[in-house]
C-alpha cells in the first residue's frame, strides 16, 4: 500500500465552480439540457445530439436503433484491441461480435485482414480512436463499400480531437463520446450522441426522451462521486481511493448491465464551461504529449504512437514495452512511486472469460500483443517537471536506453 502523491493514470478534473454550476443546473433542467445539446451540435457541427447516462448506454442505444432499421444484418465489426464496454454494448443489444485483428502501431483495424471480411450480415463497423489517437474513417469507408454497413465512430475517448476529414466523433454515420472520468472531459458519467441522419434521429427521438431517468438515489451518488472527484483526484489524496480495493479503480470489467438513462441536469450543468474547460484540458494534455514524444525519440519511434508530427491531447499516452520483465518491473515501480504508469486492457476480446466460444478458436495476433505491450504514460494537469524527470528515468531503465536515462 502507497501512501502520499500519487499520480492518477489519467484525469479530468472538476472544479468548485463546475460543481456548482451541477446543483444550478437542477433548477431549469430542461433549459439546462437543451443549452448543452444546442452547444455541442453548434461545437460539432452536427443536426442531432442526443445525451445519455454513459458512452457504453450512448453505443448501446446506437446498436439497437440500426439493428431495428437493418433487421436483416446482425453483426456488428470491432477492433480485436479495445475497451471491453464496446463488446458488452453489443451483447446488450442483442447482437453478435465481429473481430479484426488491429495494426499494432496504429491501434486501428488492420485493413488486411479487413478486406476479406465479408460484410453481408454486418450491421456496423466501429473504427475506434482509442486514447484519442485518430481511426481512418474515410479509408474504412472507403474499403466497406458495402451501402448497408453503418460506421458507428467510437469517439469515447477522442471527444476536441480532430482527423484528415475533421472533428472526431463527425466522420461516420454517427458517433459518440464518453463523459466519464478519465476521459477528455469529464461529467463524472455521461454519454453523447452525434448523427447527420435523420432516419438515426428520428428513431432516437423516440426512444432517448422514455428512458428512465436517475432517480433519487442514484443521483445523490452522482453528486457524491462528483465532489470526491474534484477532491481526490489531486495526486496528494488519490493515494487513498487508489487503496481502496471496493472502487476498483484501473480494474477492466465487462459488464453488459450498465443502467440506460437519460442524461440528468446535474451532468449538463457540470458541463456549463465545457467548451472551455475542454480546450483548456487539450492544451495541457497536447504540450505534456509533446514533452513525452521529444523524450521518447531518445528511444526509437517504435516505443511512442506514430502521431506524424501532431500533438493531440491525449488522455493518456500509449508506450509499448516489448520485454515482459521489464515492462513488469516498469509498472511496479511505478505503482510503489505512484507515478500513474498503468497497463491497458488485460486481454483481447477473443480472450474476455465471458466470451470464451464466441470468435470459434480463431486468433488475433496483434490484439494479443497489445495487451502483453502497452502501458500509458499520464499527460494531464497534475503532471510536473519532476514528475516526467522520474517517469522518464523508470521509462529508460524498461526500454534500455542509456541516453534517455541520462536526459530524465
């Protein structure tokens, strides 16, 4: 057990004045949500945004509104290497999974392998930006050609990025984003919908306004996580939930039962400055990203993201430590320092126990090394010089770098 600073692995934080702004919300909760909807279809350029409870209620929804305009197409195609959220929304919308194996620099499908999918039965396709590192939309698109596969762009951690055809979350046939912690900002839970379509939307209309709203409890729990939040998120008490093994924080879990509701005024008013607290969060995370990336080139391009000279602010900063020992020994000593270097999902989704005969033996190489590889590095506000000076010399040991050892 650690006790004192403590890095969380990835944070956005919530101040007094957004909480405040949470309890002012509940006194016009129509107008407070109708100005967060107007202002992110304004922010995105978009005709429809519905908001829910979570990303994973947001997709799920997505799911079942295609599954009922498509009743003939039943699978819907994923990255073998993502978060288990996206195969337990399909599980919950009744549907089935299709996996392709990812490009492991890339973290997006691996288009080889994705040219001899046959797409027949596939509902939608879901090109991931995984810690917020852009998908190819357009060459997923381009590749289908396939008019009755919707591309359903899984934003949920990419949410003030943008790509080669524009703002993340905009470029498939609808998107989402995630406003739960850790992500690029944050309502404490929270989940977005973005569409164009108007066969989308219209379908949504008549489904997100009967869903079951928090009740009392459950939003006297959001607000308590709320103010736990913007306390103990601070690196000198995250120490404490960090040890506390109920909240299960940096545990991957699937869990298809997660509550469908309609987003609360509660989360719409923490989000009244979200425009700006947003972009003030991107900034920091992109110059952090760019301090990591200059340390990181000491070390060979292989051990950072391929980001083509860009800077995106990323919630957190994917490395991949080829050496099991050291990688091991990278993310003990970071957790005995609290350094908030943490590994990514645990297996792929072909390996998750609950899906265990599902995928019918077959392998997917590259999402099994991902999950061997990768850790993240923190980009977000806490993080100090001192901070990447340490984290920088416990990289160098795990990747074998003198030279890096000697510029931390």
């Amino acid at each position: 057990m650690r006790i004192g600073r403590t890095l969380p692995p990835a944070a956005a934080p919530i101040g007094m004045g957004d909480l405040l702004s949470g309890f002012v919300g509940m006194l016009g909760p129509r107008r407070e949500l109708d100005r967060f909807r107007r202002e992110l279809k304004e922010q995105f350029g978009v005709k429809h945004c519905f908001l829910v409870s979570s990303g994973q209620a947001a997709f799920t929804l997505i799911l079942r509104t295609l599954k009922a305009l498509s009743p003939g197409r039943d699978e819907v195609l994923i990255p073998a290497f993502t978060c288990y959220s996206v195969p337990a929304s399909i599980v919950r919308a009744g549907l089935r999974i299709r996996l392709c194996d990812v490009h492991p620099d890339r973290l997006d499908f691996d288009y080889a392998q994705l040219s001899a999918i046959p797409t027949a039965r596939v509902l939608a396709a879901v090109p991931t930006h995984l810690f917020g590192l852009p998908a190819d939309v357009a060459g997923l698109r381009a590749l289908l050609r396939d008019p009755g596969v919707a591309i359903v762009e899984d934003a949920a951690q990419a949410m003030g990025e943008a790509g080669e055809g524009g703002k993340l979350g905009t470029l498939g046939d609808v998107g989402f984003f995630s406003l739960g912690r850790g992500k690029a900002f944050s309502c404490v839970e929270g989940g977005v919908i973005l569409t164009n379509r108007d066969d989308i939307a219209d379908r949504l209309s008549g489904i997100v306004p009967r869903l079951p709203r928090y009740g009392l409890m459950s939003l006297l729990t959001l607000m308590l996580k709320a103010a736990a939040l913007m306390a103990l998120l601070r690196p000198g008490l995250f120490w404490l939930p960090r040890n506390l093994p109920f909240l299960k924080l940096g545990e991957t879990l699937f869990d298809p039962g997660v509550p469908i509701r309609r987003m609360s005024s509660f989360q719409a008013g923490l989000a009244a400055h979200w425009r700006k607290n947003l972009e003030e969060l991107r900034q920091v995370r992109s110059g952090n990203v760019t301090r990591w990336i200059a340390t990181l080139d000491a070390a060979g391009r292989e051990a950072s993201p391929p980001l083509n000279g860009r800077s995106p602010g990323l919630p957190r900063l994917p490395l991949r430590i080829k050496d099991a020992r050291a990688r091991e020994s990278l993310l003990r000593e970071s957790a005995a320092r609290g350094l908030g270097i943490m590994p990514v999902y645990p297996t792929s989704i072909a390996a998750i126990p609950e899906l265990k005969g599902t995928f019918g033996g077959a392998v997917f190489p590259a999402a099994d090394r991902c999950a061997r590889e990768l850790v993240t590095l923190p980009t977000h506000a806490y993080l100090t010089e001192e901070d990447v000076c340490r984290l920088g010399r416990l990289v160098s040991r795990a990747l074998g770098c003198p030279s890096l050892h000697k510029q931390s």
